[in-house]
C-alpha cells in the first residue's frame, strides 16, 4: 500500500511538472536522432528506435505520428510492462521522394500518464541508384540450412560508375556484385547475397554497404530481412516474474515448441530462486508446457537470471532471460 502511494505521489508531482515528465519518457530511448545517410531510390530503409520500460508502472504509446510525408512511423509493441521492449520503426519512403529530407517523430504517451516525445530522422535519397526490389528478403529459413537471393541495383549517370566491394556486418551474411549491363549512361548490377548455414535462430535485419566510386557518395546500403527458425522455440523469449516481495512467490509459464515431438531432459538456472517442473518432457511430443516458479529471496532489488533447456535434439539448447523485481513495503 505504501508503494503505490509513493508511486501515485510521484507520478503526480511529474505530471504538474511538464519539463520532468517529458525527461522520464525520453530516458526509455537509447537514441532519438538517426541519419539514413545517402540512400537508393526505392530502397527499403527502415530504422528502429528502441525503448525499454525501466520503470514499476505500466507504460503504454497511444500513438504516434510525423512531420513529413517522406517518413512512416509504426509502433511495436504499444504496452510495456517493467523491462519489456519496443520500438518505433521510422520507414523512409524512398518510392515518393528524393533528394535531402528529415522528419520529426512525436510519440505520444498516455499512460502511466500524458507525454510526448520527439525523434528525427534526416537522409538523402539519391535518384540516380534504384534498388528492386527495395530490399533482399530471405524469408523463413531453417536453422542450419543456408540461403541465397539476389536484387538488381541500376545506376544512371556516369558511364564509368562502379561498385568496388560489397560489405557486411553480420559474419553470417555475404554478398557480391556482378555486373549486368554497361552503356549509353546505365550501369546494372546483380546483388547476389547469401545466408551461411550456421547462422543462428533469430529475426535478421542488418544492411548491406555497397562502396563506389563516386567520390561525392560512395555508399549504398541495402537491407537484407529474414528469419532463421530454430528447430526449438519458446515463448515468451524473454520471461518477467513481476514485481514481487521478498518472500514470495511466483508462478509462470513457458511454452517449448518443436517441429516435431522432442523430450525435454532437463531444464536449468544460475539462480535457485528459479525452480522448474520439468517432469511431463519425460513424453515426447511437440508442445511442452513448463511451469517456472520464482520465490524472492530476502534482498530486493533487480534480479536478472538465465534459463537453459536440453531437449533430445542434440545441438539445440534454447535459452531465455528470467527476470523479477524483489520489492518491500
């Protein structure tokens, strides 16, 4: 009872001070100003602004909007719980403009009460490079298979233009470039990029770097998208216990999925608080439903664990981080 009043009292003593709530909101951001650089025209290019809600109450985005046409904002994941994740995905619509232009993001919060927050995002959309399609969309692949696709990139201008090298930051995803057509003033290339086979589960979104020859804008980036799908899943990726006290304890569920029916051999964690009822994986099938229950220990605070599964599918050990907050009266 205690808590929540302090809490109450502090949210309203932010609330009558505009200048203090709009720094809480600001302060979930990692960044609130990106510059997409020069882009090609038609190019899918997107950019994520990451938030995190680092506070007890309940955060929720009623919505979001922007000053500029040339700029598409979506919302991910609207409401946050303590520690959950979101983004707001800033989309540069290269399709409908060129040259230099910049948008202002405001993101409006009503909950845990009424703020908003302003990002930016500037860039240069060239209209001499197209990319079709606007992005490389490897799809769903499965874990330990490899993958390839390819785009076109075309050029209009300078009969001598070139694409040098192709660069990647994943180690897992290679690219080159081989040229198509030269003459009367276009420039073609095939874009031929490729997922290695030992590329780990998870969702892919990193940008290719094309460096030319021009001298005044040498690089191009290209988005390349994809999922690699483990043979195992668990859901929720990421497991919040809640906001409990010292003492107490706690109850979820996990769900493990398979492609097909697998046994679970043991589940486990650096952390006894962490217990585990693991005893139905002794059957295979393709659904696991596991309990994980939590007993908060005398210390409060942040508690930040992880949780391994072993299944009879060898190489495949999911992991996921379990997280709780132990707080007094």
């Amino acid at each position: 009872m205690l808590r929540k009043a302090a809490s109450l009292l502090l949210l309203i003593l932010l609330a009558a001070t505009p200048a203090v709530g709009q720094d809480w909101a600001g302060k979930m951001f990692k960044v609130t100003t990106h510059d997409f650089g020069s882009v090609a025209r038609g190019a899918k290019i997107e950019f994520a602004f990451e938030l995190s809600n680092i506070y007890l109450e309940d955060v929720h985005i009623v919505s979001v909007r922007s000053s500029c046409g040339c700029t598409s904002p979506r919302i991910e994941n609207s409401s946050l719980k303590t520690y959950e994740s979101g983004a707001i995905v800033a989309r540069y619509n290269t399709h409908a403009f060129t040259g230099r232009k910049g948008a202002t993001v405001t993101v409006t919060f009503d909950k845990p009460f009424y703020t908003e927050v302003q990002l930016h995002v500037t860039g240069n959309i060239r209209s001499d490079v197209v990319v079709e399609p606007g992005s490389v969309e490897l799809g769903t692949v499965d874990q330990g298979d490899a993958a390839e696709k390819r785009v076109t990139v075309r050029y209009l201008g300078r009969s001598d233009w070139r694409v040098l090298e192709v660069e990647s930051a994943n180690p897992h995803i290679s690219a080159r470039a081989v040229e198509r057509y030269r003459g009367g003033g276009q420039v073609a290339y095939d874009l031929i990029v490729q997922l290695a086979a030992d590329a780990p589960a998870g969702y892919l979104k990193d940008h290719l770097m094309l460096r030319t020859n021009d001298r005044y804008s040498a690089q191009v980036p290209v988005l390349v998208e994809g999922q690699v799908q483990a043979g195992i899943t668990v859901s929720p990726s990421s497991l919040f216990m809640g906001v409990v006290e010292p003492g107490q304890k706690v109850t979820k569920r996990l769900v493990v999925r398979g492609k097909k029916p697998f046994r679970i051999l043991s589940i486990s964690c650096d952390d006894e608080s962490f217990q585990f009822d693991a005893s139905a994986g002794n059957v295979a099938k393709p659904v696991h439903i596991v309990p994980v229950t939590f007993v908060a220990g005398a210390d409060t605070g942040k508690v930040v664990k992880t949780i391994r599964i072993e299944t009879d599918l060898g190489s495949m050990t999911p992991e996921l981080a379990a997280h709780a907050v132990v707080s007094s009266k």
